[in-house]
C-alpha cells in the first residue's frame, strides 16, 4: 500500500453511478490508496465547491488537510507525480504519449454514448434518475417523481439530445459502440490490459465510460455480455487490481490493435476537437459537426476540451526528440496528427485551467452555465 498517511483522511465526493468518480475511484485502487467514497448531496454542496474549487463538478476530492481538488486527469497527475514507484503511465516515451491520447479520447469522447444509452432508453433512465434521485437529493422538499423527471430532463438536456444527439444520428453514435467493444473484445482476448500485463493510466482512463456505465446500465451492459465478454472480464479485472502485486510487463512499442482505435481518435475524435475549437473561437456556444460518418446537431461547444488539444500538445512537444519522431509517424499513420495541429493558435481564457488540481475555470460541458 502507497503511504498516504500524511493526505489521510482522502474523501471522494460523488456518486456510485458516475463516470468520472467510477475513474477516480479504480485510481485508487490500483494504486492501493485508502479513500471514503462520500454521495454528494444537492443543492448543498453545490455552493460549497464552488467557493472551494470555482466550479462544481463530480467527483471533487478533499485531502485530511482540508484542500479540495477537482479533474481527474489533473488529479491523478498529481499523485502519480507524488508517488512515482509502480506508477501507471509507461516509461516508454512512445507508449507514453499513446497512453495520455486515450486518456484523454476515453474522459472527452465516451461521454456522450455512455449518457446517451444511460438516458435515451426508459430501463436506463428509471435506472439511474431513482438512483441518482435517493443517493443525491434524499433531503430536496419535492415528490420523489418530480425529482426524477427533472433529472431526465437535466441529462438529457445537457448530454445527450441537447449535446448533439438527434433521432438521425442515434444509430451512428451506437455502431460507435459497436465498434468501440469489437475493437476492446480482440484486445483483451489477448491481454489483460492495454498495453501489457500490468494496468496503465489507459485502462484508468477507460474504466470511465465502462465501469459506471456501460458495464452497468441495462442496455449497454447486455450488449456487452453478447458481444464482449472479455472486456467485461477487464471491468472485473481492473477493480481487483493492486498495481504494487502486478508482476507482469508492459509490451514492448505499440502493438498494432490499438491502431484502429488510433484510427477513431484521428478520424472521429480529433476532428470533432477541432469543430469545437473553430465554434469557441467564434463565441458559437452550439454547433453541428459531422465526424466519423455521424452528424451531430448543436452540440454544446466546450472551452474545457479546448485546453485538452493543448495538453495533448504539450505532451508532445515535451518527448524527446527521437520519440517525437516515432510518435509523429504513428499519428500521421492514423490520421491524428493533421487535427492536433490544424489550429495554429487556440483561444484559451488567459491562465485557463492553470490552477488545477486545486482550482478550475471551465467545466467539461457547461450545462446550466
Ligand atoms: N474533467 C472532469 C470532468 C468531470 C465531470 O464532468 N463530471 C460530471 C459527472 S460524472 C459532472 O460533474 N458534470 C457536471 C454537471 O452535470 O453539472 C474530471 O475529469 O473530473
């Protein structure tokens, strides 16, 4: 077990059905960090972490010594940064930089699907609204059908109908899926994680849309026992994980399944980064944008994930020299490298997200913003 003694008490507020607590939450299990797992409770916290943090968003975290941290991504950054030993991103500069891509594609890209199966079917929805009505709104004076009827109307209205999803382009968005777990079911079928023997920040990453939503919520889930059994067995598998007792290896370079996941990145994801990128530049608070053969319609523009394309070129631009060569080959093999670079500048608000983990400016999606 890492000793964490002196950020004890770690309480992760959230929820049991959230994707990004779902994330933070195989972290520290993998990593064998104690933590509470708290519900969060509404309207309540609400003004709190806004004051603690400038923004509310799930999960936020507080260390014993009173700090509040937000943004798994930057979060876990900072304790794989304070414990080095066994940690989770691969040494591997190559391996590296492929492992922070997907992190970033498996926090930025999965969300839609996962809240579009979650909220689009009624067994999804009453699912999760009874859910989500108890564990985070038991005390909010109003019948418990209101509650939930609003909480529909919330999700969908943020995520899913009103993040671009239309009645034309559901089946696109679920052959996405498809894709995603016949590409995930020749992976596993041959390993145990993404790259090797040994969990990395990539099986982290995606045990975001899976843990909490995909392997739960009905429908998804029993697409997932038909066609995928084996990327449910990681699901499993991940959460029984304890990085400090893996004895196995990571692969050596990038093995050749992850390149059609590469492929989506670049021909579907990267592409969507830059419509957001152009509709923030613009002051376009919604746009259309057709990536990947699936067209979407108003979705929600997001200066968050403007800062994400920057992050991935930090990264880049941070490798050695020689690596920067490999990785730039792969990305233009995959049709990524184009779209990372397209936009010569990006309109970022002035120090935007620098204060994370322990303060943020924009939301992934600002919904009621
Ligand atoms: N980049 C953030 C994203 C967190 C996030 O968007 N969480 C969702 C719930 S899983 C949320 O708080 N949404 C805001 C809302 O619904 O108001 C992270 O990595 O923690």
């Amino acid at each position: 077990m890492i000793d964490t003694g002196r950020l004890q008490p770690i309480v992760l507020h959230g929820s049991n059905i959230s994707y990004f607590t779902g994330k933070m939450e195989n972290y520290f299990r993998v990593r064998d960090i104690p933590y509470e797992l708290r519900s969060m409770q509404f309207p309540g916290d609400r003004k709190k972490l806004e004051k603690a943090l400038g923004l509310m968003q799930m999960p936020a975290l507080q260390l014993g010594d009173g700090r509040w941290m937000t943004d798994t991504t930057k979060i876990i950054q900072w304790f794989e940064a304070s414990y080095p030993q066994n940690g989770l991103v691969p040494d591997d500069p190559v391996q590296r930089f492929v492992c922070l891509l997907l992190e970033d594609w498996a926090d930025e890209w999965w969300w839609r699907p996962a809240m579009h199966y979650r909220w689009h079917y009624p067994e999804g929805a009453h699912f999760a609204s009874r859910h989500l009505a108890a564990e985070l709104m038991p005390h909010v004076p109003v019948p418990g059908a209101i509650k939930r009827l609003m909480l529909r109307i919330r999700q969908r209205g943020g995520y899913t109908t009103g993040d671009g999803i239309t009645t034309k382009s559901v089946a696109g968005v679920e052959d996405l899926f498809l894709r995603l777990l016949g590409q995930l079911q020749a992976i596993f079928s041959d390993r145990p994680f993404v790259f090797g023997d040994r969990p990395s920040l990539a099986d982290i990453a995606l045990s975001g849309p899976f843990f909490r939503h995909f392997a739960l919520d009905p429908v998804p889930l029993e697409i997932i026992r038909q066609r995928a059994p084996a990327v449910l067995e990681w699901v499993a598998r991940l959460w029984n994980s304890r990085m400090d007792q893996c004895t196995g290896e990571w692969l050596q370079g990038i093995p050749d399944d992850l390149g059609p996941l590469l492929d989506d990145i670049g021909n579907g994801y990267l592409p969507y980064v830059c419509a957001n990128v152009d509709a923030v530049a613009a002051g376009n608070s919604r746009f259309d944008v057709e990536v990947g053969g699936v067209a979407y319609r108003h979705a929600r523009y997001s200066r968050y994930r403007v800062w994400c394309l920057q992050e991935l070129r930090s990264h880049y631009l941070a490798l050695p020299a020689q690596a920067q060569a490999g990785v730039r080959e792969l990305l233009e093999k995959h049709a990524c490298w184009e779209p990372l670079w397209r936009h010569q500048s990006l309109p970022l608000l002035p120090g935007q997200e620098q204060g994370l983990p322990f303060r943020g400016d924009t939301k992934m999606i600002g919904v009621n913003e």
